[in-house]
C-alpha cells in the first residue's frame, strides 16, 4: 500500500476527495469532469445510478466501469454499501448530532433537537415562525457539541429572500457570539427557479466536502417548482424533478452528516375536515416530500404571541407539540 493510501485510511470514507482516483489510474481529465458535475468525494460516486454517470459529459460505458471500479477499492470494506449488523449500524451513527433550538420545549420532542443525516420538513401558514426558527438554528449550530451546536458551518438556500442578516446579528448577540463571524460561516444563495436550485446543491455539496457542515436550510422548498410548473399538465414533470432534488439532498444529509431542513407552504384541503369553522389545510410537494422526508413538522398559531410545533413523522419521535414564542433573540420557551 502507497504512503497515500496509508493517509486515506485516516480520512473519514464521506470526506476522501474525487482526486483519491488518480492512485488507480482514473486520469485527472476525467476526474475534473465527474468533479465539475457535482461529485465531490469517492463515496458520492457509489450514491448515484450508472445512469446518472454515463450521463457526464464524455463519459462511456467503459469510464463509468473504470470509475466505479477505482471507486471500490478506495473505499474497500469501509463503505461499500453492503450488508453490517445491527450493532455496526449503531456504532456508524455515534456522530449524528441534535442541534438545539435553545427552546427547551422543542428539544424535549425532537430528542434534544434537529438531526443530523436527516431531512425535517416544517410546514404552516404564513407568520407562524418557520423562518425564525431557520435563523435561530443558523446560530446555534454554530455553538460547540457540548451546548447542542454543531461547531460548524451553515449553508442556507433562500427561494423567497427571507434571510435577513440582522436577524442573525440579534440572535449572536442573544448567544455571547462574535456577530460579524457567525455571519462569515453561513453560506447563502439566493435562487429564483428549481435548476437555480439545484446548482447551488451541487455548488455546496463542494464545499462541504472541504469544510464541516451541519446545517443546510431550504427556505423554501417548494416555492420555485409552484412557479416553473404551473397546470395539471406540468404536475407531473414538476413532481419528477422535484423527486430528483430530493434524492440528491438525502444523499448529501448521509454523506456528510448534515441536517436539512426544509420549509413548505400550505394549501387548503377540500377533503379535509373543518373543525370550528377552521378550513383545514395541508403542506405542498404531495407524496414525493411527504415520502422523501425523514421527519415532519407542523407550525401554527398558538393564543396570543405563542406558536405550536407538532410532531407528525420521525422514525424515532412520538407525537407531540410544543409551545415557543418569537422574540429579538431568536426563538424561545414561553417562560423565556
């Protein structure tokens, strides 16, 4: 084994750069083409379909074997994808993180708070606290691990320009952080359309393959695909496209360890049922978010300034809802 290969062994399997290849004869013309298309790291190549690689521009059959085969033995018995126990399985997830909310309430139902290498979808009206709770989690996973943080980077895709900078200034302050670098660690796009979208998933995907990550926000979702495909007819290609942004935001939340949170918007539900004259109203995305989600949240108006987080879906949560209020520090329990 080269002296390179002995300082892979070192580097965790998500962060082995796309380079790694070169050491087995994949040479650095094709390398920079599979790099440019959006595959940062060995592991990323095993996360995607043949197809999805013969699709590389100047790539054929023979290259796409080449590369998986390089890829393979890179990664060895480390990650290959097949079976582990149970047991192994558990010692491979020791480093999910929950990131605070630094509401005391909502970590209790969330078991301590956001995870890692999962997609939490929150939806609700309009002013209900979505957002603000995004900045309040832009901040805090940027505390160390031992207070619920992250100690990491934030990269935050903003569909609507509803990230305010200030509001990040104000929630620091709340935390004794230096304002000005927990700016500098937070990563924004803005974008306007789904294919925006989807380079700027592949733009970070880079970056955090060279730097610790652990939250990416989508602010949100679902607004860009309800303007590019509009009619019955588009339903369809709408829903397909949405499905393939979707794998590529899972594959990105396993391979480097990343909370995604996504907000959606709401629409009413004829076939719902009212209840005291309230029109009943469901979250945007059909089947393909609800499916793709690992866990999902509803936000509404509580009485008064209180807000009410519901627990819907998450594999390990029950549910439950919690109350939090919105103040100039971000978001809190009702009791401060």
């Amino acid at each position: 084994m080269g002296d390179g290969m002995h300082e892979l062994l070192d580097v965790p399997t998500s962060h082995i750069p796309i380079d790694a290849l070169q050491q087995y004869g994949v040479s650095a013309t094709d390398i920079k083409k599979v790099h440019e298309a959006g595959f940062s790291t060995v592991r990323s190549l095993m996360l995607y379909t043949r197809k999805d690689l013969v699709a590389v521009r100047g790539f054929s059959d023979a290259k796409v074997d080449k590369l998986l085969e390089s890829a393979q033995k890179v990664l060895s018995d480390r990650d290959a994808g097949g079976f582990i126990s149970g047991a192994e399985w558990c010692e491979k997830r020791k480093d999910t993180l929950h990131l605070t909310t630094s509401c005391a309430a909502i970590d209790e139902i969330l078991n301590g708070g956001f995870e890692t290498r999962a997609i939490t979808e929150i939806f609700g009206e309009w002013r209900c606290g979505k957002t603000q709770l995004c900045h309040t989690l832009a901040v805090t996973t940027q505390l160390p691990i031992e207070n619920g943080g992250g100690s990491a980077k934030v990269a935050w895709i903003d569909t609507e320009g509803t990230f305010r900078g200030e509001r990040i200034v104000q929630i620091a302050d709340r935390f004794g952080l230096d304002s000005a670098a927990v700016l500098e660690n937070i990563m924004v796009a803005r974008t306007f359309t789904n294919e925006q979208m989807m380079t700027a998933l592949v733009q970070i995907g880079a970056k955090m393959a060279e730097e610790p990550y652990k939250l990416l926000v989508i602010d949100s979702i679902m607004a860009p695909f309800r303007v590019d495909y509009t009619g019955r007819g588009e339903l369809s290609e709408r829903q397909q496209r949405l499905g393939q942004f979707l794998s590529r935001l899972t594959k990105l939340a396993d391979e480097y360890n990343v909370a995604v949170i996504l907000t959606n918007q709401v629409q009413s539900d004829p076939g719902g049922m009212a209840f005291a004259g309230v029109e009943p109203k469901k979250p945007i995305g059909g089947h393909v978010l609800a499916h793709a989600s690992t866990i999902r949240l509803q936000v509404r108006k509580g009485r008064a300034e209180a807000r009410v987080l519901k627990v819907l879906q998450g594999p390990d949560l029950k549910e439950a809802e919690a109350e939090f209020q919105i103040t100039d520090g971000g978001i809190t329990s009702m009791d401060g």
